[in-house]
C-alpha cells in the first residue's frame, strides 16, 4: 500500500528538472543522528539520494559542485506547522485556512486544498532550508481539527507529498475548552467518536445508531484512526494528559499515536519511553504559560530522549504558520544546554536529527525525506557552515533533485532598499 | 486626598491676599507629584570582582581582547588589559574564551503586566476602554511573581527592562524601567531615576479595537485625527498649569492623563512609539514636530530600513525584531536585514523582544541580524552590534548615564557568557547587577524561584 502510494506520489512529484548533481568536499550531515563527515560526498540523481558520505564517486555526467567549507544536509523537516495555511495571520481575512471554525466538519476536513504552494511564507521557509512541513490545521469548534499533510516547500504546484498523513485532536486545555469546558467532557468527546467512527465501520448500509454527535463525513473519516490506518496526532502539554492518551489505548488498542507537546514530558519520561510513541515537542518552552506547562523546562527534550523517548521537534502553537525557519536555532540552544549545570542538552547530531530525520519518523514518512541516506528524496541543502549556527545560511536548496530559488518578497525589499539615495525614477521602478 | 491638599493650599492663597496688597503676579505654589511612586530598590551588594582574560564588549562599540573589567562597590570599577589588577580580597575570574559584556537591556517587554501563566485574571496590559489612556501607568500591572523576569535574567542576562502597556490604544500609558531584581512589589524593582516613558501606538491595533466597537478610531486617519486632537488638549492644559506656576492664579483642575502627556511635551516622558510601517513613522514624526515633543524610539520598526535616513536625521531609535514578519499586515515588508540597514544609515538601532520567550535570546536575535548584514555586505562587528542590546536601549531609556556600557562609573550590570554570545551554543555563565552576583550557573543557590513557582513540578529545575 505504501509502496503503491510512494509510486503516484512520485510521479506526481515532477521530478522533470531533477538532474544528477554530486557535492564534493563538504562537511556531511546524513541527519540520521550520525556524526558530521568531513569531506563527503552526496549524490542526487531522478530525484532520489544516491549516496551520501566519504569515498562516495561522482557518476558521469553529473553536475559537480565543490562544497569546500561548506556543510551539506538533508532539508529541514518542519515536526509541527501550519506552513501554507496563512499568508497573514492576522486581519487579512482570507488570507488565512488555519481555522474552520465556522464550518460544519471537522475530523473530515482534509488541509490539502487550503495549502498555497506560492505562499510567501513557503518561499521564505525554502530560502532558509526548510523544504518539508508537517502541516496541521487548527481545531475549530470540534477537539478533532482535520486532517494534516506532508508537503515540500518546492517552488511548483505540487506541495503536497502525502495527504491525509494523520489526525489531529485537542486533548488537553485547549481541548477541553473547545468540549464545553472541561477535560472529562473532552475524552467523552473523544471517546464517543471513535465508538460512532468504529460503530460505522463496515456497515454496508450505512446505518447508524442513535444519538449520533458527529456527522456520517466526520466519523467516515475517524474509521482508519480507530483502524490504525491513520496515525493521530494527540495535543497535551500536562503529564497527566499525557498519560491519559497512553492509557486510551488500551480502550482502542488499534490506535496509532504520537503526541505533541509535551511541555511536561520529562515527568514521565519513562512512561512515555516505554508506550514507544513518538512525541514532536516544542524546543524551548520553560514559562509555565499556562496550567498544563508547570513543569516547563528547556531541558524537557533532552530528559525525554535520555530516557528513551523518540523525540522531534515542531512548533507547536509557537508562530507555526512562517518560523519554521528557526527551529535550527531552537536545535542549536538544545546543545548549548549541554554546558549548562543541572541541564540537559542533545548531542548536535542528535539534535539536528530532530529536525530533519525524527519528524519525517514521527509521522512514518522517514524512510522517504529528513536523511540523505540512499534512496531518500533529493532534499539537500548547501550550508555556508553549521546550520545550527546563528551566522549560517543556505546557499543552494534542492528539493526533489530540483535546484530552488531562494529569492522571495524579502529578499527582494532588501535589493530594493539597499540604498536610499534618490535616483532617476522612484524605489517603484527597482525590481 | 490629592485634591483636599490642593484645597488648603487655596484657602491659604485666599487667605494672605484678604491680608496684604494683591501681588502683581504670583507663582503657583500647587504642585503635581512627578514622582508619587518612588523606587525603594536597593543594590544588594557583592564582593569585589575582577573579570580577566575576558573578551571585553563595552556595549558603546568598544572592545577589548584579552580584557579585563573590575567591579567594586556595585559599579564598573575599571576595564583595561591585561594588566588590570585586582584589589587585595577581590575574587577573580579567569574567563579564558568567554565574553563580558554590559547586561542587555530590553527596551519593550510586557513581563509582570502579562505573565505568565497567561490567564485572563493576570492580563493587564491593556486598558482598551478608549483609544486615550495616558492615565495608566504599566507599574500598577506589573506582577512582581511573573516567573518570565528570572528566566529573562538567567537564560538572556537581561539586567534592565521597559515594561510597557499594550498597544490596543493610541495612547497606551505609562511604561517604568525596572531593573531586573527580584522583589515583594514593583517599586522595589523600579529603576532609580529612570525617566517614565509614554507608549502610544499607529496602526493597526487601536484602528482594529475600537473600529470593532464601532468607535473612533476605525482608520488610520482616525487614529491620527485622535492623537493630534489630544495632542491639543494636551497643549492647552500645558498652557494653564505654566501660566499658573509662573504667575499664580485659580488653580487650574489636575487630570492625570493630561499629567503624563504635560510631561511628555517637557521632555520630561519619552515617547516609545509602536508603528510599523515606514510611512506611518513619517507621519508620526511630522505629528511630534507639530505638536513639540520628541520620538524616543519606534518600536517593532519592522520597516524602518525604507527610511532610515529620516530616522537619523530626526534622532530616532527603531527597536526592532531580527526576524519576526508577516503575522500582520503591518509586518508583511519586514526583512531580516532591517536591523543592519538601520545601523548602516547611521540610525539608531535596538534589538527587542515583546516577548516572554525572545527575551531569554535577545543576544541570538542581534546575531542573526548581524549575519544577515554580513551576507549582503554590511560589516558589522561584535561590539557594535552590542550597541543594540545595551548602550542604545540605555540612551532611548534616559539611563545612558547610568547603565548599558562598561565603563568606569557606571553601574555594574553585567553578563560573563559561556562562550561567544552571537552563538547559538552559548548560554550566560554569571549575571551581576548592581554588582551583586543574581545568576551563577554553576550554583543552584543563584537561580532566583518566583512566589508563583514554589512547591509546584520543577521548582528546583533548570529551566
């Protein structure tokens, strides 16, 4: 099923101006937790990684790129976003697909069509190496938001890469708000549409029972969530919620979850460890913002990981619909944490893993972006040095094999405002 | 109680003139309290320090390799080479590799008037009831327990900091500079002698607040309309309050936003102006020219590199971001290199966070505007980007004269990081300020945990 779904995905990738190119002599970073390789080579040919690493060979016909001093990576994987949902996120009505509150679904809403490819923010993302998002939508008046996407940050049509990649439900403050004000409300809630979403399933005449709360769509749409089909995506900052999501699967032991979030996390790490879930967590949370993040620490992630938990990181409510540009540098602070007293940090390959590998894993699409390992999409990113650096830029992106321009609606204002001296014709007429 | 003081004193005027020849002209002898909330901060006090082989920023573009900076008595005693000493009983600090550098100071922040946990019972930044508030004044929200002010000092070595009210108004009220100790009330934080700062606002968010309630100001042209109407009541109060003190007379009635405002036209209230876009600076300033008051700063200047020749020339600082864009119309231009083109004009540029995340990296954001600068060929060094984290802020606060660089005199407020500040691996190692030792990362005792934090998960933790 997967392999058939990677084939018209392909296909559908345009793959037509993906050349053979081989990067030579730069810092390698495979993005799989692997230490950094001086010297390496990488290979991108029909759109894939050939190889990556030293004593890699440069195939005929390549186009060849010295990388001298340079670092080369995998594209950054965005673990949680709302990339391309919103040009504006605020009075620019229309603008913004985040939120369907105002309609009448919501497990079956599917973001697919509301992601704009020609985003500015999408463009912005690209030049800063950012060329995958895991795309979430925002829940309305429902604890389940919608469906979320895998999309490339491409400069196509084509965003995105896998549709309908999971669930994703409220779970814990702010999904007992949306329930009518309290957590209990929220499971029951939770509770009563996986029971109308599996009470539907394979009912061929499609009746259903009584006292029906979602509508024949919107429970359709849970049946492959209660299957296990469909992974669910589970927001909850506070360790009891956690543990609460934990223990709903032992009522629907067919579920397939990750959390997001997890501010409090590190409390019940061992928990978590040993559900073997993923957990996309925010980076650098440690304000207790609100009642469900007492326990907020910057170490939350590296405590997570020591135990065993397999952590990503995304931004999670946290300007997610155009920052995602500056997860390298919440990975980068993670290390820094390593030299902090009574801290805990993540090794800098483990910590860019986190946001290139880890999230493409958490939403089980790792063994297709976040790695230049053999066989992944030609996502690459030349870096002017450590991209969890603060003084570091990309200076060339592929994705899919496809050179990307890194020029958008600010680099453009910066050419055009270089200078201020007056010339001939007004600033207008700089392009 | 204010106004029955007032009272007496009139009864007193009347009283002398029934008794002797009327005065030709008397000055008034009522006057407004400039300071009815006084800080009661202390320094706390530490010993001696010397901070040696240290890469020294002095934060007015200075620097120093292989330097030293002496604290003693809670001021900047010294900073020199190599060859500065020690006096006898100092502790000294062999900083092999690190960075000093003056604490950051971050001119626009709402820590204690919205704190976290963000509930509705703690926001109080706003007084949205009319677009006019400069009656309010941020140190009366301002919660002390905000855990943000100890993260703000341990994680981003910010020593000194503006609170500022909301920008839902076009006039939001007063700020108060507060240093970042901790303490049982606001006054025990504020900053000594610091002057109060006015925080007014274009844009977007006083249109959108009352346009939805369908009040003035629902357009930009109302808000401006709105300003300089109170801009001329403001003048005429000013003119009523100076004839009285000058010559006597009936006492004129006292209003306390008129107060703050009266203050602002004396130069005695900086103005910290919210705004945006380029063009909306060009017409605050023509409206301050118009009405005789100076623009301290425009905060969140997203686009202030589109005219940062009018900035220079008019003296006004641009408190900026590195690279928030987008979020509203009134940030779609912001670019990353806005921050280097500023300083590149000649402006005045700062790094600001108005927020309680941003301000624990400030150091980061002035890197990343550095390096944006670098890549399209702005050379800017270490020690002048650290103007922007601590000697601008100072000057646009009216407290150059105290704090924000290293030099002898001034208070010793300052920041030994781990490593390079302008990197992403690098965290602060100690915090004085006043030249008593806040922070050590290496001592749990150092790590200061709000009222709020006590006996709640993690008290104990890093964070």
């Amino acid at each position: 099923m997967r392999a058939l779904l990677a084939t018209i995905l392909l296909a559908g990738a345009s793959p037509l101006a993906a050349q053979t190119v081989a990067i030579t002599n730069g810092t390698v970073v495979v993005g799989d937790g692997s230490e950094p390789v001086q010297g390496g080579t990488v290979v991108v040919r029909n759109g894939r990684v050939v190889a990556a690493g030293r004593g890699v060979s440069v195939p005929g016909g390549a186009e060849v790129i010295d990388a001298t001093g340079k670092w080369v990576t995998p594209g950054i994987v965005a673990g949680f976003s709302r990339l391309g949902l919103a040009e504006v996120d605020l009075g620019a009505d229309g603008s913004d697909d985040t939120d369907s509150g105002n309609g009448p679904f919501n497990a079956a809403i599917d973001v697919t069509p509301a992601i704009n490819p020609k985003a500015s923010t999408i463009a912005v993302s690209r030049a800063d190496g950012v060329t995958r998002a895991v795309v979430a939508p925002v829940a309305g008046k429902n604890i389940f938001a919608g469906q979320g996407a895998v999309i490339d940050t491409g400069d196509d049509m084509d965003a995105v890469l896998r549709a309908r990649a999971f669930q994703f439900v409220e779970l814990g403050e702010g999904g007992a708000g949306i329930a009518g004000g309290s957590r209990a409300t929220a499971f029951v809630l939770f509770r009563n549409a996986l029971r109308e979403a599996r009470d539907l399933r394979g009912r061929i005449d499609g009746a259903r029972q009584d006292d029906v709360l979602l509508t024949r769509f919107d429970a359709a749409a849970l049946v492959p969530v209660v299957q296990g089909k469909q992974l669910l995506l589970v927001h909850v900052e506070r360790a009891k919620d956690i543990l609460n999501v934990l223990d709903l699967r032992e009522e629907f032991p067919g579920l397939k979850v990750a959390l997001v979030g997890a501010t409090e996390g590190w409390t019940v790490a061992h928990r978590i460890a040993a559900s073997g879930v993923w957990v996309i967590a925010s980076a650098l949370n440690d304000l207790p913002a609100s009642f469900e993040m007492l326990a907020a620490t910057q170490s939350n992630i590296g405590r997570m990981r020591d135990a065993g938990v397999k952590v990503a990181i995304g931004m999670i409510d946290d300007n997610d619909t155009r920052y995602q540009r500056n997860q390298r540098q919440y990975a980068g602070n993670l290390v820094a944490l390593s030299k902090v007293p009574g801290a805990t940090g993540v090794s800098w390959s483990e910590a860019f893993a986190m946001i290139s590998s880890r999230p493409a894993e958490a939403v089980g699409i790792g063994g297709e972006i976040g790695s230049l390992e053999a066989g992944r999409r030609g996502d690459v990113v030349i870096w002017s040095g450590d991209p969890l650096e603060l003084n570091s830029a990309p200076e060339a992106v592929w994705i899919d094999g496809v050179r990307q321009p890194l020029d958008n609606h600010q680099t453009k204002l910066r050419d055009r405002y270089r200078s201020l001296d007056r010339e001939a014709l007004p600033e207008a007429y700089r392009k | 109680m204010r106004g029955a003081l007032a009272a007496i004193f009139a009864m007193a005027l009347a009283g002398c003139a029934a008794l002797a020849p009327p005065p030709k002209s008397k000055p008034g002898t009522v006057h407004i309290a400039e300071n009815p909330y006084p800080s009661t901060y202390h320094p706390y006090g530490g010993v001696p320090t010397l901070i040696r082989n240290a890469t020294v920023l002095d934060g007015e573009g200075g620097r120093i390799d292989n330097g030293s900076v002496l604290l003693v008595d809670g001021k900047v005693q010294a900073v020199g080479g190599a060859d500065l000493t020690a006096p006898e009983g100092a502790t000294v600090i062999d900083a092999q590799g690190h960075y000093v550098t003056p604490g950051i100071i971050d001119i626009h922040s709402h820590l204690g008037d919205y704190p976290s946990p963000g509930v509705q019972s703690l926001s109080d930044g706003n007084e949205a009831t009319s677009p006019a508030r400069p009656e309010v004044w941020a140190e009366h929200s301002v919660w002390p327990q905000d855990p943000g002010f100890s993260r703000a000092m341990a994680n981003g070595g910010i020593t000194s900091l503006q609170i500022l009210p909301g920008s839902a108004n076009l006039f939001g009220g007063r700020s108060v500079v507060l240093k970042n100790v901790p303490s049982r009330t606001v006054q025990g934080m504020k900053f000594p002698g610091a002057p109060y700062g006015l925080k007014m606002a274009c844009g977007e968010n006083p249109k959108r607040v009352y346009g939805s309630k369908n009040q003035m100001p629902q357009t930009r042209m109302g808000n401006i309309a709105y300003v300089r109407q109170t801009w001329i009541k403001a003048k005429e109060y000013d003119r009523k309050w100076t004839k009285y003190e000058k010559s006597g007379g009936e006492i004129p009635a006292e209003d306390l936003a008129m107060d703050t405002l009266r203050g602002v036209l004396h130069g005695k209230i900086l103005v910290h102006n919210h705004c945006y876009r380029a063009d909306e600076e060009a017409i605050m300033i023509d409206v301050a020219k118009e009405f005789g008051y100076k623009i301290s700063a425009f905060h969140h200047a997203v686009e202030s590199y589109k005219i940062a020749d009018l900035l220079r020339e008019n003296g006004i600082c641009s408190a900026m971001w590195a690279d928030w864009y987008g979020f509203k119309m009134e940030s779609y231009d912001a670019i990353n290199e806005n921050i280097a083109y500023v300083q590149k004009a000649g402006a005045c540029a700062i790094v600001h966070s108005d927020d309680p995340n941003g301000i624990q990296r400030l150091n980061q954001e002035a890197a990343k505007a550095m390096a944006s600068g670098k890549r399209v060929g702005i050379d800017i060094s270490e020690a002048t980007a650290w103007t922007w984290l601590s000697g601008n802020p100072a000057k646009a606060l009216g407290i150059s004269d105290q704090t924000g660089s290293l030099k002898a005199g001034k208070m010793a407020d300052v920041v030994l990081w781990n490593g390079n500040p302008f990197s992403a691996y690098t965290r602060p190692d100690k915090v004085w300020i006043d030249g008593a030792l806040l922070y050590d990362s290496a001592n749990p005792k150092l790590r200061p945990v709000s009222d709020f934090e006590l006996g709640q998960p993690g008290e104990r933790d890093v964070k």
